[in-house]
C-alpha cells in the first residue's frame, strides 16, 4: 500500500481549493477523482497507439485493438467472469441496464409478466424497466425494503413467482451505503426461473464482485465511480443469454454479413458494440481497475468504513441531526438530515466551508418517499479521503446550525 | 459571500413564510416544481380587475425557494398582474447577473446573493415561474373546493 501522501499526489485536483478553502470531496459515489495512472494511460492511447480497433491490418491498429481487448479481460478478471468475451463496453451503467431491458426485455417479457425491483433502485434500474414493461404490458413491482435501507428478503420471497421474469438489485444502495445481499437475492429469482440484474455502479469501487459464484445473469458498471473515466462502462452478461439475445444497436462492427436482404450478427461480446468505441476511456477503465486492485479493496474499504463511522458518530452526537440508512452492512456512505434545514440549504453552506455533498433525492424518488423524506446530505467516503475531511463535514454542518439556530 | 445569501430576513421568512396557506377565493392557481431538488410550490391568486387582490401559497423547499415564495407574495399583493410579471423580469435579470441594477424594492434585494450560487438560482425563481403560470391558468369550478 502506498503512503497517504504519495497517494495524494496521485489526485492533483484534490489539491485545489474551492472558495478560499482547502477541498473536502466527499462526492465520491457521485463520481470519484481519477488518479494520474489512468488519465496518463489515457493519454498514451491517443499519443502513441491512436487507430481504430477491429478493422485494421496494420500494426498500429493491431495494437490498439490488443489494449481494447486488455481492458476487457481486465474487466472480467476483477469481476470473476468465465471469459472476457461476456463482458460488453458500454457508456455506463445506464446504457448497460438500458441494453438489458430493451434487448431481453423485449425479446422476453410478456403481458403480465412482472419485473419486481427493489423500492430503493436507482432510477437507472427502474425507468429502463417501465419502459420495457409498457411496451410488453409487464408489470413492475417494488420490492419492500426497511427503513434501516435494508431489503426486505422474506417480503421477496413472498412476492416471486412463475409471473416474475426479472428481479433488480442495487448491489450497493448510492444513497444509504447499504450492501444488498446478492447471492440471496439471485437464488430467489433464479428459483421461479427469473433471471437477475444487478446495478453495480456503487458495488465496484467498494465490494468484491464474483459473478459466478452469485450466479448472476446480469452485472451493470460504470467506470467513473470507480477511478476511471467518465463515458464508459460495462455490462457482463452470461455467455448464454448474450448469445440468445438479439442485438441492441445496429451498426458496423456488430455484424458478420450485411445485404439488404439480410444481415447475420457477429459474435458476443461484438454483436452488442457497433460502431466505434471509446478506446482510451476502455483502457482507462482497465487501468483504474488495476490501479484499485494494487492498492487493495479490502485496505479501501477499511480506509472508507473508518472514515464514515467517524463521520456518523460524530454526527448524530449534534442535534436534530437524524442519520439515514441504518443498515449492518454497509460502504462508506453517511446519509443525514438535519431537523427541519433543507438539505440544499446545508449543501449550500458546506460548499462554502470547501465541503463538496451531494444534496437531493439521489437519483432514488421512491426511496426518499419511502423513508419520508424529500432528500438528503448525503457524504460518500473513497480511499484517498482524509480526517481532515471528516472535520470539514463536522464544522460545516455546526455551521449550518448556528445559521438556523 | 455565504452571509450574503443567508441572511436574517431570508431565514426569517424561510422559518414563518408569509402568505402560506390556503385563500378564501381563488381564481387563478398554479404549481411549480424543481425536479432537481424536489422542491414543489403552488400559487394561489385572487385577481380581480386585473389587480392580484389576494395571494397565497403552499408547498415544501429549502429556505431560499420558501423565503421567495414569501417575499414575492409580500411584494405583489394589490398589484397589476402587469406590474407583478414585470417584477419578475427585473428580479430574474438581477438574480442572474444579467443587470446590475439594484431592485430597491425592499425585502426582495437580499435575494441578489443567490447571484454567487448559480445552482440556487431555481430555487429563488420557483415561486416566480409558477406565478408567471398561475396569473394564465384560471381555476375550474371543480378546483376551486377544497
Ligand atoms: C446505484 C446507481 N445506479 C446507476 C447509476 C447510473 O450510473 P451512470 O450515470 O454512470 O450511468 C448510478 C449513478 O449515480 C448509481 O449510483
């Protein structure tokens, strides 16, 4: 592990200062800061092995392509596939459910066929759904969950069903830390012969992945809350659903033959990636992962848990602050209200102390109705974070209530 | 700058809106929404002789789109609904530092902080924009019972 300072010195932005202060970025699960290892291997793609990918003879195009198929073994290794060959490029996490739902979807959902997703999805993992189920006249069901953020495992055991075709889970909750228990939540889908998609997007950078020993079918990424690049990211799917699914994106790339009586499909993971990718950001992605699994997820995490615990007794030591997302298992991800001050307007006063929060509904409408709430502070925690930045958070939020005192 | 935008009168009006509630008569209403934050108001007028006779709203925020709601509402009660949808127009311009010229129309002024917190700029003009509605949207009779 390295030390904490060359650690930073591996963050340049979080040497700045924002409103004569210095940064505390506690944003993470928004996106993370990416460390200069992946914008300089980035930087090499385009300064030294710039061509397109699977289309050239020459050797520069040769070895562009070799670094974009790296990435994608990278990819596989660190989320435990069988092959790289079912894990699919995509722009993020959002195209990734998207591809589901409307190439499975469509292909597989019928009326009266429910899709039931947890009740605090993302509305990445719910709004793809709607739209698949309004066109197939399926339904979408919520699956309760607790107010502790805590999925209701007995209240989807109840629900599944012959009807049910398709269960969605967050594997980490974006807006209360909570880690959702997957294998449990698969073994369920998988016994009325649903499949299962699992949102990764806040699992990656804080989790171990093993997509097969959960069995998965479906595994949604996002390269930019993980030390990487914004603007890519992957779906892994199993070989043999890829493979019965039809295409998603047409284009060149994707195809084997093409006549306009007719066009055959390239194989996975090609059929799902027409046109030409995002090169650099691929290995970019690649090389964020490396540089993760170098520092080491579990000293990560370790990193994070601390800082969020110490985040969160301190926090509800000050009153009229009400801590949210109280579950035993958990990223560090401290979510907070605080008495009757709006959550912008707490957002509003720690950006002005160089304190950087998301404040509002996250992304999760129904979640926050469940738990009664129009939104929340919410402090998301990654490995470079400081005490330092913790304190900030502290003083800034005594601040706010000295203000609304 | 932050003592700027939260300053007393805001918290005060943000704290006790006035104008909040319900109205006796209505004849015209209409709500706005911030879909980024969630803040929702909802304007209530009674406008007669082209004059908004009486106002009210209702709705949730943070402090900065309830103390507008409330300081509009103080400012454009008895007026013209000319004069009010030109009070608007000079209190956007201002909170959007597309003029430099002070409002000196009161409590209003100590909105200009919002000027230096550009993602705030919804939030102060949310109320404001479902006026701009609400004065078009005449209530049916079946709107009108509580
Ligand atoms: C749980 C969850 N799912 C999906 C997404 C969407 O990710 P992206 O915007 O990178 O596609 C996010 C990002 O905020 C998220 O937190």
């Amino acid at each position: 592990m390295m030390t904490n300072t060359s650690l930073l010195d591996q963050f340049p932005l979080l040497k700045e200062k924002v409103r004569g202060h210095r940064l505390a970025y506690l944003d993470n699960a928004a996106t993370t800061q990416k460390p200069l290892p992946v914008l300089e291997e980035m930087d090499r793609i385009y300064r030294t092995l710039n061509a397109n990918v699977h289309r050239g003879v020459h050797t520069l195009s040769q070895q562009a392509t070799d670094a974009f198929e790296e990435a994608r073994a990278k990819v596989a290794r660190f989320i435990k596939a069988s092959e790289p060959a079912e894990v699919i490029f995509t722009k993020g996490c959002t195209e990734s459910i998207n591809l589901v739902a409307q190439s499975w979807g469509l292909a597989n959902l019928k009326p009266g066929d429910e899709i039931l997703l947890s009740h605090g999805e993302h509305h990445a993992n719910i709004v793809p759904w709607q739209l698949a189920a309004e066109r197939c006249g399926a339904v979408v069901r919520p699956i309760p969950i607790f107010e502790s953020g805590e999925l209701d495992l007995k209240a989807l055991s109840e629900m599944v069903s012959s009807k049910t075709k398709v269960v969605g889970i967050k594997h980490v909750c974006n807006a209360l830390g909570t880690i959702n228990p997957i294998a449990e939540v698969v073994r369920l889908a998988h016994s009325v012969g649903a499949i299962c998609i699992v949102d990764g997007a806040q699992g990656l950078a804080h989790e171990p992945v093993d997509v097969q020993a959960w069995g998965v079918d479906f595994y949604a990424m996002s390269a930019h809350k993980t030390y990487g690049p914004m603007g890519v990211g992957a779906l892994y799917g199993k070989r043999s659903l890829l493979e019965s699914m039809p295409p998603f994106m047409g284009g060149g790339d994707m195809i084997r033959t093409v006549s306009f009586d007719g066009t055959t499909f390239n194989e996975i993971p090609n059929k799902f990636e027409p046109g030409t990718p995002n090169v650099p950001g691929v290995v970019g992605f690649g090389a964020a992962l490396d540089w993760l699994a170098a520092f080491g997820l579990p000293q990560a995490t370790a990193i994070e848990n601390d800082l969020a615990d110490r985040a969160a007794a301190e926090l509800s030591s000050l009153p009229g602050v009400v801590l949210r997302g109280t579950a035993s298992q958990k990223v560090g991800i401290v979510s907070f209200t605080l008495d009757s001050v709006h959550p912008h307007d707490i957002g509003t006063i720690l950006d002005s102390e160089g304190v950087a929060v998301r404040t509002g509904h996250h992304c999760c409408m129904p979640l926050m109705r469940r738990l009664n709430v129009p939104a929340t502070v919410r402090a998301s925690f990654a490995l470079y974070n400081q005490p330092e930045d913790v304190e900030a958070l502290i003083k800034g939020v005594q601040k706010v209530q000295k203000i609304f005192a | 700058m932050l003592n700027e935008l939260y300053q007393e009168t805001i918290l005060d009006h943000g704290r006790k809106p006035r104008n909040f509630g319900l109205l006796p008569m209505v004849t015209h209403c209409a709500e706005g929404h911030n879909p980024l934050c969630g803040d929702q108001i909802r304007v209530h007028l009674l406008i007669e002789d082209d004059t908004i006779q009486d106002i009210s709203f209702e709705g949730c925020g943070c402090a900065i789109s309830l103390a507008s709601a409330s300081l509009m509402s103080s400012a454009i009660k008895g007026k013209k609904v000319g004069e009010a949808l030109g009070l608007f127009e000079r209190f956007h311009a201002t909170v959007t530092n597309a003029s430099d010229e002070e409002l000196g129309i009161g409590d209003l002024d100590c909105l200009i902080g919002v000027r230096d917190h550009a993602n705030r700029i919804k939030c102060a003009t949310l109320a404001w924009h479902a006026l701009k509605v609400a004065v078009q949207s005449p209530v049916t009779q079946s709107q009108e019972l509580p």
